[in-house]
C-alpha cells in the first residue's frame, strides 16, 4: 500500500507549499550545507594539487608502467561515464512510459549525468602523456598542420560521443528547467532576479509555452535514447576493439557495460536523492514509494547486468584458449585478484539484490543507502577487475608479466573525482531546485483515488 | 604522365635464437644509438625501463614433470628471445592512436612521429609484444655522457611513446648513399646498430624485396617463425628456431 503525503487542502496552500520547501535551498541556506560544502571544497583543491603535480612532474608520479598502461584512472573514468547513465535512464524512459514515480527523481539524475560526464571526461585527458597538447584530439581537428584526427581509434570515438551526450543531457536538463527557473525568477531580488530572468526565458506559463515545453520534452527523451545507449557502447569498444588484450577483446562489452553502467547509474541516483532528502529535508516529495519502485526496477537492471556479466565469462572460458582460461584462473583464483573478484560480485550483485527483493529494505532509506553504496564499490571494482588483469598479464610472452599498485596520487585522484561531483550537486542545488517544482504540481494535480471493494487505492488521471 | 618510381625496400629483421649467447650487446648498442633513457636502479625498479630490444630470458625445466625453479641447476636450460618492435605489417598499435603519431611507411616500416604523439598509451597496451615504452619521467643524461648523444636520434621528452625504429637514421643514411651512387639497395648498406654490435651474428637485417640478400635466404630457412604469428599481427621479425641438440637426444631415448 502507498502511503501518500498530503501537502494542503486547497490547491493554492499546496502550490505555496511545494514552492516553498523545493526553494527552500536556492533562497535560503543553512550552515551545514556549507560546512559539508567547505569540507567537499577541500578534497577537491586537494585532488586538484595532486593533478597539478602530475601535469608537473609526469605520469611518472602514478603506479602505471610497462605493460599496465592503463590503471585508476581509466578505470574510473569508465565508473564516471557508468553513473552518468543514470539520468537519461530514469528521466527519459520514464518520461515516455509516464511512469508517476518519476516526478521527485528526474532532476536529480539528470544533474548526476551532467556532472559525472564532466568529470568523466577529465580523467583520459589529465591521464594522457602529455594533457597540454591532447586539444589536438578532443577538438578533433588539428588545423595548424592539416592532420584529420584517426578515426579508427576508438578514441576519437570517445570524445565525439561524450561530447554529443554531454550536450544533449544539459540541453535536456535545461528545457525541464525553464519552469522552475520562473518560478525562482518570481521569488528572487536585484541580479538574481536578473539571471533567473534570462534563464527562463520569458516563461508565463500560458498554454502553448507548456504545450512547447513537454513537446520538447518528450522528442528530447527520445532522441537522447540511442545517444544514452551509444555512449557506454563507445567506451566498451575502447576495451572491445584490442586484439593484443585478453580479457578486453569481447564482443559482448557493448551491451554488458551499457547495463552495468545503468545499474551503478541508478543506485547512484537513489545514493544521492537520499543524501538530499536528508540535507534538504524533502520527506514530503522523496518518500518510500519512490525508493520502494526505484528499488525494484533496480532488481531488474541488476539481474540483466549478472545475465551479461555470467554470459561475457562464459563467452571466453567457451574459447578453450590457453591465455583466456589462465586469465580468468588469475582474476578468480589468485590473489589479490579473487579478494576483488569476491567483494566485487557480494557486493555488485549477491548482497543487495536479495535485501532488494524484502519490501521492508527496498522502503528503508537507511538500507537502500547502504545497499546502492555496496553497488558502487562492486561496479568500481568491475572496472577494475576488467581493465588491469589482462594488461598485467599480457599473454603471448610471459617475460613481460607483472602487478598494478596505485600511488597515492593516483587514490586521491579518485577520491577527488567524487568529491568533485558531490561538491558540483550541492553548488547546483544553490541555483536550481533539484526536484522539478512543475512536475510535483502536475502530480498533485493528476493524483486520484480508486475505489476497489472496501480499499481506497492511490492512483493518477492521465490526459490523453 | 606516370612517374618512373624506383620499388621501395622492405625491410626485414632475422633473428637467429640458437646463435643468440643472451650477451646484451645489442642492448648496450642500441641504448647508445638511439638516445635511449638511462634504466637507473630506480627506473628498473620501478619496472618502466627502456630497452628498445631485449633479451627476455626463459628458463626451461629438463625435467618435463617438475616446474623450472624445482629442478637441479644440471637439467635447467635457458633460453634467449632478443625481441624488438617487430615492425608488423598489420600493426595493432596503429589504429588505435588518436592522433596518427604511428602509422606505415612505404618501406614497411612502423614508425613513431614523437612531435604527434599525445601519450594516450593505447598503442603500447594494443601492442603483443610489448615493445613500446613510455617516457614516464623526463630522461636525464650525466654530464658526462653529454656527448654521447646521437645527433641523428631525436632525445624524447616525458609523456610520449617510443619504440624500436630499426634504426630509421640509418636507413636514412643508406637512403641518400642509394640516391648518390644511383643503385639499388645491397647488403651492408644499412645495418642497424644491434645488428652491427653483435658478435655471435645472431641478428641480420636487409631487404628482402632483393632475392639476393641475406635476409631473404634465411627468410627461407627450414627453423624460420615469426612471433605469435596466430595474433595475424604479420611481423616483419623472422625468427629462426633454437636446435636443442640435447632435446633431440632425448627424444631417441625415449
């Protein structure tokens, strides 16, 4: 049964209502928002000496040599772009099958998509040799000498795909936005009255502005869907297209990592709506139904991702090769990769998804925190376990084997990058409110009840 | 009007294991050669040394039911692999640079252009062999050894890849002596400088579009093999078997 927080009992107490608590973090500001802020702040400055050193001083610095090439950072750029799948997942297919739980969700993901896809992007260029003269390749085109960027490698792909989702997602976010930019504009003084003024555009809220915006909406939900998709295909292939790799040649990644990313995508998303609920005190929107349904739809992207991850093992021990069965030994046998292989499949897979499928966990905001916080760390040690084994143990001439240990650089790099987002969600929450305040209005509106036998059941009216 | 062209060479590489004694001469020449980073005790250590060819050592058990380092020192057999960039002809490390720092010359040669290169490393993790470095720290030469440098060797600076050229300058080098004396190209015209240091004659290098040359008789050869050749990566290293006089003996024991 769902329980339904009542907000008022005239429309217009539960308008002021939902302004004035959804606004409540763009007008006013308490002290621990800046405490946690301030605190956030100095991870960041803090990875941020550590990027400057190693632009300084030169890869050198990280725990990368011959042959793994790549380690941390590449991992977590790939863990970065995982979680950006989040946004479109939740608030574009959901937006299309106009599922009515969405409403307090939507903003929240989309802004996680556009901040780890920042942060994302940084990893392969501060990774890069020389980060200074890597423009050549992500502006892909070097004018100065007339050389056309490679486009068989797939990173050229990368940076075009990213870019272009990237775009798509702020763009998406931005259209959503103009409502509640209005909103704000409505409510504010002297210059930012002035910003929220341009922001919104000359929002009146009449008939055929609304009538444009959910159009817009809606063709941005769809056209962003093949993007969302192609974008995690495309850094698979980073992995998918090197022959010399075991353990990377696959031709399942595409798939596999687009649904793993959707699964650590959508954990993170109901990690940071409860972190916000409780700094923002939004018990009335994020309620237990919406964690409850986030909760199962997880139980499904999560059972597809083991579907792939059980068939991309099966594929290579299915090969017989000497090299891939020595490789997948060493990932699940031998230490310290089968400690990883252990926390990573516990924790990406066999602890949470059974807590999930107990009612009493899936409407409990202590444990769907700790559980979608456990899928991360699996996801992240995926990556990893994906990346490093095969590189390390490069098969063909044994002469050359070796280990991968990070540097401390290397750690507070990673550590930074979640600062990084964590710090750019809060700033942004100063700006906009990260709940859609016209989404939660059009829910109250649509929301009904149905009448079964003796039991009143909550249910929404839909225009068609 | 067609231009009257003369063929380019191709350049081939054989390297004969069972006169390789493992003494790292080439190493030593090649480190002198071509400006490669000094491999301090550090560097080593950190295992991002820099050796365009190296002599990767196998220890091979005579003992077929115990593991290498189980047996006696009396059954243990060594085996040397010199192995340098093997200039593939379908090169795994080219389509996947960005920024085209590697690419195919028309002398099949795979070759590295420094001033591209951008240090995305995915040349070096596509690469089967494992023969491309990376400058992770800015190389440093003691003062001593200031005038040691080549020349003709560009010194590479941190953050960019570098591999075996077969000694491009000196395929330069023989490339304007051809031009001056009008011909084509013949054995002893250009040797690289592991070939020239080796003193076993382990390492031949030439043409092998020239029937004549000594490559391309031992291209031949009954024990020729190029490495990993299943990866379809085409190599343009021709090995040539090791004979284990002493595993033949053993085999009319049994």
């Amino acid at each position: 049964m769902q329980d339904r927080v009542v907000l008022g009992h005239t429309p217009q107490e539960v308008d002021a209502r939902i302004n004035r608590e959804l606004l409540t973090n763009v007008l006013y500001t308490e002290r621990r928002y800046w405490i946690i802020v301030g605190f956030l702040a100095l991870v960041v400055a803090l990875a941020g000496g550590a990027v400057g050193y190693m632009v300084n001083k030169g890869i050198g610095v990280s725990g990368l040599h011959r042959p793994v090439f790549w380690g941390f950072m590449i991992t977590n750029f790939v863990f970065w772009v995982g979680i950006s799948h989040a946004g479109v997942m939740l608030s574009a297919i959901l937006r299309l099958s106009q599922a009515e739980w969405r409403r307090p969700a939507t903003r929240a993901a989309e802004i996680v998509t556009v901040f780890a896809l920042m942060t994302a992007i940084l990893f392969p260029i501060i990774h890069s040799g020389r980060p200074w003269r890597t423009m050549y390749w992500a502006f892909p085109y070097d004018f100065a000498r007339g050389i056309f960027p490679n486009v068989r490698s797939p990173l050229v792909w990368d940076p075009t795909a990213i870019t272009t989702y990237l775009t798509s997602s702020i763009m998406f976010v931005l259209v959503a936005l103009i409502p509640d930019f209005a909103v704000a504009r409505d409510r504010t003084k002297g210059v930012a009255k002035a910003i929220y003024s341009v922001l919104a555009m000359g929002w009146r809220g009449t008939p055929r502005q609304w009538r444009l915006q959910i159009v817009a909406g809606f063709l941005l939900s769809a056209l962003i869907l093949p993007v969302f998709v192609s974008v995690h295909s495309i850094v698979s292939w980073d992995f998918g297209i090197a022959q010399s790799v075991e353990g990377w040649h696959s031709t399942v990644f595409a798939p596999y990592f687009v649904i793993g990313a959707v699964h650590s995508g959508v954990s993170a998303v109901v990690t940071v709506m409860i972190i916000l609920r409780w700094l923002f005190h939004w018990e009335n929107y994020i309620t237990k139904d919406t964690i409850d349904s986030l909760g199962r739809l997880l139980i499904v992207v999560a059972t597809a991702w083991f579907f792939f991850f059980f068939i991309e093992i099966l594929y290579s021990i299915y090969t017989l090769e000497d090299a891939e069965l020595g490789l997948r030994k060493m990932q699940f046998f031998e230490a310290p990769y089968s400690w990883l292989f252990l926390t990573f499949i516990l924790t990406g897979y066999f602890i949470p998804v059974p807590l999930w499928l107990f009612k009493n966990v899936r409407r409990s905001f202590k444990w769907m925190f700790i559980t979608t916080i456990l899928v991360n760390i699996g996801m992240w040690i995926e990556r990893f376990l994906i990346i490093v084994p095969g590189l390390a143990r490069k098969q063909g001439l044994t002469f050359s084997w070796s280990t991968y240990h990070p540097s401390v650089i290397e750690i507070l790099l990673v550590i930074g990058s979640f600062a990084f987002v964590s710090m750019n969600i809060l700033l942004i929450s100063k700006v906009i409110p990260l709940i859609p305040i016209y989404d939660i209005k059009e829910g109250e509106i649509l929301k009904d009840e149905i009448k079964i036998g003796k039991v009143t059941v909550p249910a929404a009216k839909r225009e068609e | 009007m067609a231009i009257e062209r003369k063929p380019e060479p191709k350049w081939v590489m054989v390297v004969d294991a069972d006169r390789c004694s493992g003494c790292q001469a080439c190493v030593v020449a090649c480190q002198a050669e071509n400006n490669v980073p000094l491999n301090t005790d550090a560097i080593f250590n950190q295992k991002r040394a820099h050796e365009w060819i190296r002599i990767e050592r196998y220890w091979v058990s005579g003992d077929p039911d115990k593991r290498p380092d189980e047996v006696d020192f009396k059954n243990l057999k060594v085996k040397f692999l010199p192995l340098m960039c093997q200039q593939c002809e379908n090169a795994p490390c080219e389509p996947v640079c960005p920024v085209y720092a590697t690419y195919h010359n028309d002398q099949g040669l795979n070759v590295q252009v420094y001033n591209r290169c951008i240090g995305t490393r995915y040349c070096a993790n596509n690469c089967n062999y494992n023969v491309r470095f990376f400058n992770f720290w800015e190389p440093v030469w003691p003062e001593t050894l200031r005038n040691q440098l080549n020349p003709d060797v560009t010194v590479r600076s941190r953050g960019i890849m570098e591999k075996c050229t077969f000694c491009v300058q000196r395929i330069r080098r023989g490339d304007r002596l051809v031009k001056r004396e009008n011909r084509d190209f013949k054995d002893g015209d250009v040797t690289p400088a592991c070939v020239q240091s080796c003193p076993t004659g382990a390492l031949a290098f030439g043409n092998i579009k020239d029937e004549k040359s000594a490559v391309a008789k031992m291209a031949h050869d009954d024990r020729h093999y190029r490495l990993l050749e299943e990866q379809g990566t085409g190599p343009n290293v021709i090995y040539l078997k090791k004979v284990d006089l002493h595993a033949a003996e053993d085999k009319a024991h049994e």
